[in-house]
C-alpha cells in the first residue's frame, strides 16, 4: 500500500461580494491558505512573520506597480489592505476587483512557509488581467515546491513557461 500524499487543491476562491475574505477575519497564524481563500489576510501575514516576505513583496510588485499590500491587524481581525500610488487612503478588500484577489490567493497559496506535498491550480489564469500573467508565471517558477499547473495556453506564451 502507498502513503498517502496531503496537498491542496486551489480550482475556484470565493471572491463575491460578502465573502469572507473580503471581510476582517479572527486573527491566527495560518502557514497554509483555505481551499476557499477565506484565511487570505492571516495566511498573508504568515508569510511576512516567517516566510520570504521578499519574494512574495517581489511577485505582488511585478503584478501590481506602484501598490503596497498588507495585513491590517487592528483588534486582532486581519484584513488585507492595498495602499496605491496616487490615493490619499488604503483601498480595503471590498474594493478589491476579482482578479486582485485571486492573484492574491495564488500568490499566498504557492509561498506558503508550510506547503502540503502537493499543490494543483486548476485554470490559475482564469479572471486575471492579461498584463498579470508574467507575475504569474513567475510565480509559479519561483514555487519552491512541485505544483501540478492545470492552466491553458495563455499563462503558458506569458511567461514562456514549458
């Protein structure tokens, strides 16, 4: 009998208005985002307490120029924030379009410091704008661990992945 393999399987996060991770969560340290993306603010902030805040810092500047994100933990709810070149406050994740937060989710799920054994991302493309795609495939290369790319042509002609 084999071992059995744990990993994750990113297909769809939950990105409509009202869901939970585009509302202050009960901050925890959570080293692996939810299948739903619903810990994206807690799981974020683990990367930057003990994971390669650098890199992830690298990838979400190469997707998003001239945007800072972070997790705001006021009274001990986490919640993601984006502050933008040229706006005089923070946008909240409300505000966020889709994409930015499913590119968020990739991003937290593939530099996870506690990675599962395996990871599939299933159309990981789907509702990202098309100048998005070079951070993409960049970030999926820098993954420090196998991940199983379900994607299509287009993610595969950005970033010249084979």
């Amino acid at each position: 009998m084999s071992p059995c393999v744990t990993g994750a399987f990113y297909h769809e996060f939950s990105v409509a208005t009202g869901s939970a991770m585009r509302a202050p969560q009960v901050g925890f340290r959570s080293p692996v985002l939810a299948s739903d993306g619903a810990n994206l603010a807690a799981a974020f902030q683990t990367i930057v307490e003990i994971g390669d805040e650098m890199l992830l810092m690298r990838i979400l500047d190469q997707a998003f120029p001239g945007c800072v994100f972070y997790s705001d933990n006021t009274g001990g709810r986490f919640r993601m924030m984006m502050q933008r070149e040229g706006l005089s406050r923070p946008l909240e994740p409300a505000e966020f379009s889709d994409g930015t937060l499913r590119f968020l989710c990739l991003a937290v799920a593939l530099l996870s410091p506690r990675p599962p054994a395996f990871i599939a991302l299933n159309e990981p493309e789907n509702s990202l704008h098309p100048q998005m795609l070079p951070a993409l495939a960049s970030l999926i290369a820098e993954a420090s661990r196998y991940s199983a790319d379900l994607a299509h042509q287009p993610l595969a002609r950005a970033g010249k992945v084979d």
